[in-house]
C-alpha cells in the first residue's frame, strides 16, 4: 500500500515539474502577448518591448525593459515619430494560479523612468484617429495600481516661438486603473524654479486615445520650501496650497501662497506678502494667465493679472496690470528701496502696468513699470527733510516768523506719472501741494538713493516779500517781485531739488529763469 502511495506522490511532483516546465516555457510568449495586446487595445496604438523576463518559483514573477506605446496610427502617418509612453523598467507579482485566469490580475506593477509625451495640440486636430469606446476594448490584463519613479510629462508644440513643456515627476502612484474611470493619482516632484516640493492628490483621466491633451485632471496640491532665492533678484521662502481642474493642455487653478520673508536685492529688506489668485494655465504653451492675483505686501493690498508667456530659449515676458486702491507707500519703499526707515510715509493709490522681460539679469534690471499715482498724507521721516518742507509752506502762507525748524509738521500730497527702468524713476507731470504752496516738478529718482534731481516751479499763495521776516529784505524783495509775479498775486519760483535722498539741497534754478526770460 505505502509502495502505491509513494509512486502516488513521485507521479505527482514529476506532474508539477513538467507542467511548471511547461508553464515557464509558455509564460513569456503569453504574457508579453498579453502586455502588448492590453496596451495597444487601451492606446490604440502600436506596442514595442524589448526585454521580458518570468519567473514562477515564488508565484508569478514578471520584468521588463524598454517598453515602448506609439500614438495612434492617423497621429503617426502626420510625423509624431516619437513614443507616446516609453519606461525603462517595468516588474509585477501575481499568484501562479493568476496566469490562468482570464482577464489576468495584478495588484501593483512598479516602473522606472516612465516618460509620456503628447504629441501637439494642432497635429491632434488635423489628425483625429477612430475613436475608441474603451468598455469595448478586450483587456487581458487588470491592474489595481501603478507605482513609478523617475518620471517625466513632456507636452508638445508645433509654435516655432514655444518650447515643450517638461515637467519631472519624483514619484507617482495611479490607483483603481479601470478603463472607463477617472484614475486616483497621489504625485511628488521637485520644482526647479523656484526650487520646492510639490505633493499634488486626485484625478486623473479617463486618458483619451486620440487626445491626450484633452484627459481630464484635478485635484489638490501643496507646494512647500520654495526658495525664492533660486530667482535672480528676489528672496524669500514660498509656501502654497490649492485646487486645480481641466485637462493637461489646460488647467484652471485656485489657490493662495504665503512669504512671511519676502525681499528684492535692492533693498534686502524683508516683508510678508500673502496672495490668493485664480489662473489659467495652457499645458500647451506654457502660458499662464491671472484673473485676477489679490495681495497683500506687510499692510498694503493691491490686485494685478496679465500674462506670464513663455518665449523659446530665453524664459518668460510677464505682462500686468497693477491696481493699488489704498495702500502704505512705506510698505513698497521697504521693499525697494535700501534707506531705512523709509523716505517718506503716506497713502499710495496707482493704477500701473509691469514688465519683466526674460533674462538670466536680476529682477531689478529686467523690471520696468508705468503708470499714474496719488499720495496722500505726505510726511518725509528726515527731519531735516521735512523742516525745510514745513518752513517752506510757512513761507508760502506768509508767516515767515513761525518758519523755524521743529515748528508744527505740514502734510502734503502730490500726484503725476511715472517710469521705472533699471533701477531708475522718471516722474513727469508731478504736482506737489502743500498748504500755501504748489509745486510742479520732473525728474529723476534711482532707488539706490545716489541720483535724485528734480526741476520746476513753486507757486506761492503771497509774493516774495511777505515770505521773509526781516523789513530790510521784504523791502528788498519787493523790488524784484515783479520779475517772480504768479497769478493771484503770489509768487512763481524756479527751484531745484537734487542730491541724495538722505541730504536732499533745496535751492533756486537761477539757470531755468534765465532760459525763460531769454
């Protein structure tokens, strides 16, 4: 009996030995079919792998190598020569008994150096292949969950002035990978610029065969340690959360970003800045466009939009619009501007536009703005500076005796236009009142503090004789006042105003007058 029982048992394993013989013969030929059939039925396109290897000693091993999909063949015959999808390596496990089923399924499936790159938009157009209903497509293979390393998203453009846009993905992880579903996503990447990791969760898809532009993507992400510092010119340490939906040619995005520190080389003094925007991005292009950026610098807020466009090989053009309803002009001369503390205290409102060209130079030197603005509440923190402004509108008012240094402080407001360039304000049209006086000026300011020149004329509400305290010069002056006669019986003063910021010398533009009387 024991005899029986013991040839039993050799029959048996030697079953096993030839039918696992015969199931590792068999297993790469069918599964590479499998792998290739699946792929293709699910891209509608032409499947290439190099390498595949099985193994069946601990269940069903399975790694490949070199896996390439094509676009579909209408989006081939117009010169999309390059793969759709490639990996460098691919690997799963599965119970034995799962190489008999039929669909076969497997639980994960990890890859390395996976690479998708969508063809443009317009040879999608021109080229639109068969669609496909993918609930009609006869896959082979089901798979729970891709995990992959290293990967890249290049999206394509047939724009001469465009370059494809490359993104590089650290790790992603696709979940519940059914045909006709949207795919849960959970992604890390490293921003290059500025340089920061990005955690994004959500949706991804159904992928569309013919357009793979148009799959739909959303979700929530979350940038963190962004060093602003990696952007020539500005500083500070970025922070920011939002939600984003569309499609990977076009993506609509909400979100907020918080820079307790943020700075500008020319000043180096930091301040927090808070913004929430809504923008539109063309995956395509590369394009991105805000409407509208609400912000907040240290107490002042403001909203902007524009465009940040993308030119080939040199970077970005960033076109905006500004609009500073109420703000603190300190808070925007910290930023800019190296004295400290600030010039001058007021209240700001300006409508600007603002432009930074693309360049590898500092962010000062690529800036330029333009734009109209009033100032309100005008009071200079030199005291100096703002005695000579007090005792000037004393003058003005002719009460000369009470012109004396530290009498009463006197605000003022001005408004005009201006120009900003390579560190340098231009104004023009630049109206300065104070009580009893007027003053019209032009001129130049750099915000370095080291050029500060402005020319024009200061009118007066009394002639000049009543601006002085002494008999002997008021009737002195009284002889050339009608040589600086105003209207309404003031005075009309050729002045200049020129030095540095922090020693500013008020005085007489004897050669302005002249010009004029010639």
């Amino acid at each position: 009996m024991w005899i029986w029982v013991a040839i039993g048992i050799v029959v048996s394993l030697a079953t096993l030995l030839i039918v696992a013989a015969v199931v590792i013969q068999r297993a790469a030929p069918v599964l590479r079919s499998r792998i290739t059939e699946t792929l293709s039925a699910r891209f509608n396109g032409r499947v290439e792998l190099d390498n595949l290897d099985v193994s069946v000693f601990h269940g069903l091993e399975v790694s490949g190598a070199r896996l390439r999909i094509y676009p579909p063949g209408a989006v081939v015959a117009a010169g999309a020569t390059r793969p759709l999808i490639a990996l460098d390596r691919f690997s799963f496990h599965t119970g034995l008994l799962g190489f008999f089923r039929q669909p076969m399924h497997v639980g994960t499936v990890r890859v390395d150096g996976l690479q998708i790159e969508i063809p443009p938009r317009e040879m999608l157009r021109q080229n639109p292949g068969p669609a496909k209903r993918a609930g009609k497509m006869k896959m082979k293979i089901v798979v729970d969950e891709f995990v992959c390393d290293h990967s890249r998203l290049i999206i394509g453009t047939a724009k001469p002035d465009k370059d494809p846009k490359d993104f590089e993905l650290r790790h992603i992880e696709l979940h519940n990978l059914g045909p006709n579903a949207p795919w849960r996503y959970d992604a890390w990447l490293t921003n290059a610029i500025p340089r920061g990791e990005i955690r994004a969760s959500g949706y991804f898809g159904p992928w569309q065969t013919d357009t793979p532009g148009g799959s739909s993507v959303s979700g929530h992400y979350t940038f963190d340690h962004a060093d602003l510092n990696t952007i020539k010119g500005i500083g500070g340490m970025l922070s920011s959360v939002g939600d984003f939906k569309g499609q990977l040619d076009r993506i609509v995005v909400d979100g907020t970003t918080e820079t307790p520190d943020f700075s500008l080389d020319t000043a180096h003094h930091p301040l927090p800045l808070h913004t929430r925007f809504h923008v539109i991005v063309e995956g395509i292009s590369g394009d991105t466009y805000l409407q509208p950026v609400d912000a907040k610098l240290q107490d002042s807020s403001f909203t902007t939009g524009g465009s940040v466009i993308d030119v080939k090989g040199r970077g970005h053009i960033i076109d905006l619009d500004v609009e500073i309803p109420q703000g603190r002009i300190q808070d925007f001369l910290d930023l800019a501007v190296k004295t400290e503390p600030a010039v001058l205290t007021g209240i700001i409102a300006t409508k600007a536009t603002l432009q930074i060209r693309p360049g590898k130079e500092r962010v000062a030197d690529r800036l330029s703005v333009r734009g109209n603005f009033t100032l309100q509440g005008i009071h200079f923190t030199n005291p100096k500076v703002q005695d000579k402004v007090d005792m000037m509108s004393l003058r003005a008012q002719g009460r000369p005796e009470e012109a004396r240094p530290g009498a009463r402080d006197i605000y003022s407001h001005m408004d005009g236009s201006f120009f900003l360039s390579q560190g340098v304000i231009q104004f023009s049209k630049l109206v300065y009142v104070l009580q009893g006086a007027r003053v019209s000026l032009d001129g130049v300011y750099s915000l370095d503090g080291q050029q500060f020149d402005f020319h024009g004329i200061v009118r007066t509400d009394v002639p000049l004789s009543k601006m002085v305290d002494s008999r002997w010069l008021s009737f002195l002056l009284k002889a050339v006042s009608p040589f600086s006669k105003g209207k309404g019986g003031g005075a009309e003063i050729p002045v200049r105003i020129s030095g540095t910021k922090s020693e500013p010398k008020f005085g007489l533009d004897v050669l302005r007058r002249r010009s004029e009387g010639r």
